[in-house]
C-alpha cells in the first residue's frame, strides 16, 4: 500500500484546479509522444468547457515513478459543494489551491473546513505565481490567517506551501526561485500525504461517493476500498448508515475498473486502498456501503448539506407549447429530474400538491439549478420555471432564512455604490482590505438578497468587479427585499414583431426580441424603467395611405435589444412571471398571461 496514494484538489472557482491537472498528467506521461491534447481535458462535458468551471468531480491517476496517484478533480463553486464534501471521504489528503493574487475566498473556506474536519493533511499550493498583480507574501499570511481562523491543529498548520505556475508546469519551494517542472509538488505529495491504512483480510468493504450512469451498464458506483479484496463476479450486498431497517440489497460486482490516466481500466479484482468503479447493482446511490455478502456493516456517510433554494419546474403551456421541443410531458420531466436525483446529492425533487404538472426542484444555489436547466434543454427538454425561491427554515420557534458570506473585490472607486446596494439588500458588513488600488470587501447577505444583484454588480463595478458567495448560515428573517424596481413590456397580441411596432414599443424602454420574433399575448418583450408593467403591440403595422408625405419612408432606426442569458432571465423574474424554455428559445412570459383576468388578479391582491 505504501505506493499508492489519494489526493483531492479543492479551491474556489478560477483558482486554476482543472489547468493544474493537465499539467500533472502532462508530466508524469500520461499522453504518448505526439498525441494532440486539448486544454482542460477533465472539464469534459459541454457546459464545463463553455464556462470554464467544473461542474462535477473528476477521478483521473497518474503514476510518479513505482507509486500511483489517484487524483479528484472537485469543483470549485459553491452550489456544487454536495460534490465536494463527499469526494473528500475518498482520499487521505488535499491540495489547497489559492490564486496569487485573489488569495482565499469563500470557497477557499468552505472546502478547507470541510478537509480539515476530517482530519486530512493539507499541501498548500499558491497559484499563478506569474500573474502580473500576484502579492505572493500577502497571500501566504492569509492562508495562514484562514487555517488559524479554521481552528486547524499544530500539524495542520505546519502544512508545506509551494509555489506553482498550473498554466507553465512549474512547481517550486520558494516563490523567489521559479521552478522548472512539477517534480517538487510530485515529491511533496509522496513524502507527506500519507498513504491509506487499509486492511486487506477483514471483509470487503466501501463506500460509495459518486455516481456515474452509463445507457449500456446503468449506474456505477465509484468509491474507496475501506478494507478487503473485491474479485470480479463475486456476490456483495448493499446497505446504508441512514437507514439501518431496510432490507440489505443482494446484488453481485459485475464489472470493476481502475483509474488509469483519462481511462477506466476493467480489472479483475481490487484491493483496500484503491479508488475503484463498479458496475452491476442496480439501485445503488451515494452513500451506500457495499459490503461481501454474509457481513454488511454501513460505513458513516457525511450528511450533504439541505438545500437553500428551490424553483417550480412544470410542463410548458404556452400557446407556443410542444413546437420546439422532443420531451414535453410531465412523465418524461419527471423522469428526467429523478434521473439527476441519482447524481447530484444536494437535489431535491418533489410533486407540488393539486398538481401533476409541476415539480418542486430544490437545490444549493441558482449556479446549480441553471446549470440543470440548460442541461436539461440541450437534451430536447421543453418547460417552464417560476423564479427562484428562498427555503426557510423554523429554529427555536424562530423563521429563519439562509445567509450567504460574499467577498467582493471592487476598484475603489466603485466601493460606494457596492455598500450601499448590499446596504439595500440588508447586507451587514463585516471587513474590509485594501488591496493594492482595490478593496476586498466581505458582508453577511440573506440569499434572497443576492437575486437579481450580480447584473447590477457588474454595471456598478464596470465589468471589473469579482463577487463570490458561499451558505453561511441560517439566521433570524432580515425583513422584507425589494425584488425589482422595474416593470416588464408585455404583448399584447399573439403574432410576429415588426420594426414599425418595435419602434413604437421602444420609447416605453429596453426591448428585449428583433423584427421578426414570434410573441404571444402575455410574453415579456422588454423592461420598463418604470416600477409597473406596461401591455404593448409589438405586432402593429403601419397604415397604408395613398398620400406620400416627405420623410414618411425613411428606415426606421431600431435601438439593438438586449440579449439575456438563462441566468439573467432567471434574475429578471419576478413573482408573477415565468421563463419558458425550449431547445431553441428562452421566452420570459406572465403567469397569467390573459391581459383582464391579470389585471382582475392584481386588483384583487391589492
């Protein structure tokens, strides 16, 4: 067992992860001679490679002379931490990624505690030490601040700290001295992540932390080998630590692999120690134990955190309805949102009571809902979401609502304007750091605060800004919000926009559609600057005339629309609007989208 050894890398989102793993199996000869690699090779669905994040955890090994490394690749947002806080009882230590010159976020924070509370030996690695603005010593006093904060034992801050270059390769111990290859971090982990103590003569044991689906194989479980040999075929049994009644699952270990490089490797047996995948049982979930028949003892599974957010996803009934999209019926969402239950722990999905349309969603944040959502219509999904929703919660006879810790690191010129709108928001501010002619501000933020709040951060800071949040905590209700200061333009008749409507419609304010969009009675077609909505006709033509006055033909000048995406839709609603979502469009529309039942509606909530 002393060669082999089980590693996770956790930062904040940005931090350089997924660029440092490339590198890592660059160098330790994973890819022939001249094979062609692309960038990010672990980022390997779509969404990831578009938005540069990691969305779920990664199993990769390479192998250091005679000892194989396993590595998790873990994401760094916060809405995904269910994927962190699991993959972290797979490994016996973690490299701690921090930027040059960001130094720790709220992620940082969050996935050190989480690594520190179980105990795990932790590599510091400051990143991006080539970065022009990198503050190298600053952030080494602020990763010690993190650890002292964190309560971390003697041991634990004694952690060694290299300086590395994800993008060039290079590791070094000292940030004076540039590396030229990754062997010092290589070296570091052999010599200080220690090796898993495993007993190989007890009975097979493990425990699943990740999911993966395959049509052909269905689910297969991947986890760590607790203690015991495993062999292919062998008969095994399923049972779970939170449920300890149910009948144990008899079931038997089909197929096993290894991870070798980007590749899993079939294998005919497996030992205590080793990061394996299985195949073969059908029901099998996160957090079950697997065990050899005869001797089903559930290993601990650390609770995920309970959602704090939900949204209502429910069949499309628009008057466009069932024209762009493959899967339309409340079966196939059902199913499809079950499906992800199996790979996403901190997703629920519930039935909304009266309904059988609609499905209650809750998750971690909206990052991990719009990531659903768009996954969902990529796959010829077509539906419709009502804005994002708050969970409260009832603490010593107390409604409390869900915080969110949010560091900003804002020009300084632009600090007024922040404070004053997280002010607005009832933020309560906690420090401030000047750092060099920026500020990094950190506030205490109910989540419903931070709806709608990052267009606006971003028009506030000039696009310079950098705001990250993480769950805090629960804590007493703050009060009511503003949701939205402005109103929707909403059309009036079904049909398809002109340019002559359009230019009426845009003195009214900022239109959202171009000549030629297809828009039913009730859809959003622009935002009013105004607090109330405004119907208008976005189909009206011009009339006709046999008199041609001088000026009458010039072209109409139309102001470009603005372009939304999903995640800005889902920002922009407001309580009694809904986003339609097809393959091909995203329609904001009213809830109800008759224009006189709506106003009845309105003047009966007044």
């Amino acid at each position: 067992m002393d060669k082999l050894r089980n590693i996770a890398i956790i930062a904040h989102v940005d931090h350089g992860k997924t660029t440092l793993v490339d590198e890592m199996l660059k160098q330790s000869g994973v890819y022939r001679e001249n094979q062609e690699v692309v960038d990010r090779v672990m980022d390997s669905n779509d969404l990831e490679r578009e938005r540069g994040i990691t969305i779920m955890a990664k199993n990769t090994a390479v192998w250091y002379g005679d000892t194989k490394i396993n590595i998790v690749d873990t994401p760094g947002h916060a809405d995904f931490g269910g994927e962190v806080e699991r993959i972290l009882k797979m490994v016996n230590g973690v490299i701690l990624l921090v930027d040059a010159a960001e130094g720790p976020m709220p992620q940082t924070r969050f996935v050190l505690s989480r690594a520190l509370e179980l105990g795990h030996r932790v590599i510091v690695v400051i990143n991006k030490i080539d970065r022009p603005d990198q503050r190298i010593h600053e952030v080494v006093d602020e990763v010690l601040e993190l650890l002292m904060d964190l309560d971390a034992t003697d041991e634990q801050l004694d952690s060694p700290m290299l300086f590395c270059s994800g993008r060039n390769g290079t590791a070094s111990y000292s940030p004076e001295v540039a590396g030229t290859d990754l062997k010092p971090l290589f070296e570091t982990i052999l010599e200080y992540i220690p090796a898993p103590e495993m007993d190989e003569d007890k009975p097979f044991q493990m425990l699943v932390s990740s999911i993966d689906y395959n049509e052909y194989v269905g689910r297969i479980a991947i986890g760590r080998i607790e203690r015991g040999v495993i062999r292919q075929n062998e008969e095994i049994e399923v049972c779970n630590y939170h449920n300890p009644d149910a009948p144990t699952l008899k079931a038997k270990a089909v197929s096993l692999y290894q991870f070798e490089g980007l590749n899993r490797v079939p294998v005919t047996e497996a030992s205590a120690g080793n990061i394996i995948a299985m195949s073969g049982i059908g029901d099998i979930t996160i957090g079950d134990t697997i065990c050899a028949r005869g001797a089903a003892e559930p290993l601990a599974f650390v609770k995920i955190g309970a959602p704090t957010m939900e949204m209502t996803f429910s069949v499309n009934d628009s008057p466009f309805a069932g024209q762009e999209g493959k899967f339309v019926t409340s079966r196939q969402i059902r199913e499809r949102l079950m499906r992800e239950t199996l790979k996403d722990v901190s997703l629920r999905v519930s039935d909304v009571e009266n309904s059988t349309d609609s499905f209650r969603v809750a998750g971690r944040g909206e990052m991990s809902l719009s990531i659903l959502i768009e996954t969902m219509r990529r796959e010829g999904y077509e539906f419709q979401v009502s804005p994002p929703r708050v969970l409260y919660q009832e603490i010593d006879g107390k409604l409390c609502e869900p915080m969110e810790r949010v560091v900003v690191d804002v020009p300084a010129d632009s600090m007024g304007s922040v404070m004053e709108k997280l002010g607005q928001r009832k933020g309560e501010f906690i420090e401030m750091t000047p750092v060099g002619s920026r500020i990094k501000l950190e506030f205490l933020v109910p989540s419903r605060g931070l709806f709608g709040y990052r267009n606006e951060f971003l028009t506030d800071t000039r696009g310079e800004g950098i705001l990250a949040s993480v769950f805090e905590r629960y804590e007493p209700f703050r009060g009511d919000i503003a949701r939205r200061t402005t109103g929707s333009l909403i059309a009036f008749e079904t049909g398809e926009a002109v340019a002559y409507g359009l230019w009426n419609a845009q003195d009214r304010g900022a239109l959202f559609i171009t000549p030629g969009t297809k828009v039913y009675a009730g859809m959003i077609v622009g935002v009013s600057p105004k607090s109330d909505d405004i119907p208008v006709n976005v189909c009206r033509t011009k009339h006709l005339t046999n008199t041609r006055a001088s000026g009458s033909d010039e072209a109409l000048r139309l102001i470009p629309p603005r372009q939304m995406s999903l995640e800005q839709c889902l920002e922009f609603l407001a309580d009694d609007e809904l986003l339609e979502v097809t393959p091909k469009n995203l329609r904001l529309r009213k809830s109800i989208l008759d224009h006189s039942l709506r106003m009845k509606t309105l003047m009966r909530n007044r």
